[in-house]
C-alpha cells in the first residue's frame, strides 16, 4: 500500500515534466522570430537626420560631430548648394547645403539649423541637415525590393529609412570639383 502513493507521485512528477517540456516548446516556436530578427544582416549605428522633410541615415562611424550651425561665410562663385565656410572650434570647413546638392526643391537656407561634420580618408566637410532625429541601430530590409533603404525597429513596428551613401557623395565628382578649385 505504501508503494501506491509513490508510484501516484511519481505519475504526477511525469505528467508535470511532459506539460512543462509542452508549454517550452510552444514557447520556444513563438520566439523563433525574434532568433530570425537576431540573424538579420546588421548594418551598425547610424545618425538619423532630416533634410527637406526626408528621413536619412548616415553611418554613425563617419560622423565627426553635430551642432547647431551658427554662421555661414558665403563666397562669390561658388555653386548654390556649397554655402560657404564656417569656423567650428578653430578649424575651417566648407558647408555643404545637402538638400539643394541633393536636388530638392524645398531645400533650407544653409544658415539655419543644424550641421554634421562628416569625412572620409581625404575630405572633411559640413553638410547642413534640418533636424537630427537620433541614433539607431539599422538592419537590412527583408525584402529584396529595398534598394537604399534600410530598417529598424520602433515600438514594436518595422519602419523603414533611406541609407545615405556617404562614401558615393564624398567621392561624387561634383564636390571634388569645387574641393580642389
């Protein structure tokens, strides 16, 4: 008799373990997709800022600094889209209007708003940007038809950003033309 009671048990300690290995499992298939998020093609940290009403990324890496634009020096015969220079802690740097380089027609006058300093091995410029909205880590979006565009993660959502090509506009030719006039 004293062997029934534990044999009892020993049913309910199974029964236990094959409904805790069930509710493990469940649980487990729900999180399969947040392991496939974690195996999305990371694209690092990125600046995210606002030009013309348009949402960029800028890769956080190539950033020098950001700050608010204080005083643009124009010189004569120079495009419209290139300011001037300006004077940011003792160092002198052309300005770049990026809107009106970029072609947008609702492009804001250079002297207002914010600037970044961006670089890469041989160049250091100003770009004027409308408004720095953050830093976010960005990922390659899931569908093939994304071309230029990257994604993150915001509220439980998936919103997508325009990547810009820092490397393809520092070495445009349109801005080595005026770098070594």
């Amino acid at each position: 008799m004293t062997d029934q009671p534990e044999l009892e048990l020993q049913q309910l300690l199974g029964l236990v373990n094959d409904e805790l290995t069930a509710a493990l499992r469940i649980q487990h298939d729900e999180t399969l997709p947040i392991k496939k998020a974690d195996e999305r093609e990371d694209l690092g940290r990125h600046i995210c800022i606002e030009v013309a009403g348009r949402q960029l990324a800028i890769p956080l890496s190539a950033v020098i600094e950001a700050g608010e634009l204080h005083l643009v020096r124009s010189l004569p015969l120079l495009p419209e889209w290139l300011a001037g220079i300006t004077n940011i802690r003792g160092e002198i740097f052309s300005v770049v209007n990026l809107a009106s380089f970029l072609g947008f027609n609702d492009a804001s006058p250079a002297s207002e708003g914010f600037f970044l300093i961006v670089r890469d091995d041989s160049l250091k410029i100003a770009i004027t940007v409308d408004r720095v909205v953050g830093t976010r880590s960005l990922y390659r979006c899931p569908s093939a038809d994304q071309n230029g565009k990257a994604c993150y993660e915001e509220q439980g959502s998936e919103k997508k950003i325009a990547l810009f090509d820092l490397n393809a506009f520092l070495s445009s030719q349109k801005l080595r033309n005026v770098a070594t006039a």
